[in-house]
C-alpha cells in the first residue's frame, strides 16, 4: 500500500490521492483562501492585470496572487508595525477599554 504527499494510505486502484493536483509551491511560498469583494469594473481591472501575468505563472491562482503582489509593491506602504497585527494585543487593548469604561 503507498501513501500520498500528506501521508495517507492508498490503494494501488486509488491513483487520484498519489499525484498532486496542482505544481507544488515555491520555497517560502504559502496559499491562502482569501474572500474579496469589490466593484465590478475593479474586477476587470484586476483580472486584466492577473491575465498579463498569467504567462509567469503555472496556475490561474498564482497569477492572481501575483497581481496582488504587483499592486502591493507598487503601493510603496510603509510595513505595518507587528504588534498591531497581532489579534491578542489587539484582543488585550479591547478587554482594557471594555474594564476601564465599566468604572
């Protein structure tokens, strides 16, 4: 019995667990589900701009997470500072406010 990329057992009738589905990630790459919403005419700029990259990339979600990318560097932000992105400070400052405006 073999077993998949994530260690499950298969039969040797069982093919669709043994090869991976879409090319593996680049080192220090990782995929996330992301839910956005915007106008549509924003939609067809963004896809426009997805589909110009899609030569550099395997697959149409790297593409749009090379758009993103693109974008994000263009933007020139300044990097947020790391304690604010982290949810328990942020969960912490909203328990204080929350005890401090009950007095």
């Amino acid at each position: 019995m073999e077993r998949d990329r994530v260690g499950r057992r298969r039969s040797p009738e069982q093919e669709r667990g043994l090869r991976p589905l879409h090319p593996p990630l680049p080192e220090l790459w990782s995929s996330k589900a992301l839910r956005v919403t915007m106008s549509e005419a924003d939609w067809s700029l963004f896809e426009s701009l997805a589909r110009s990259l899609a030569p550099a990339a395997p697959t149409h979600a790297r593409a749009y997470g090379l758009a993103l990318s693109t974008l994000m560097h263009s933007a020139n932000l300044s990097p947020a500072e790391p304690g604010l992105l982290d949810w328990m400070d942020w969960e912490r400052r909203k328990t204080l406010r929350l005890l401090l405006s009950g007095r």
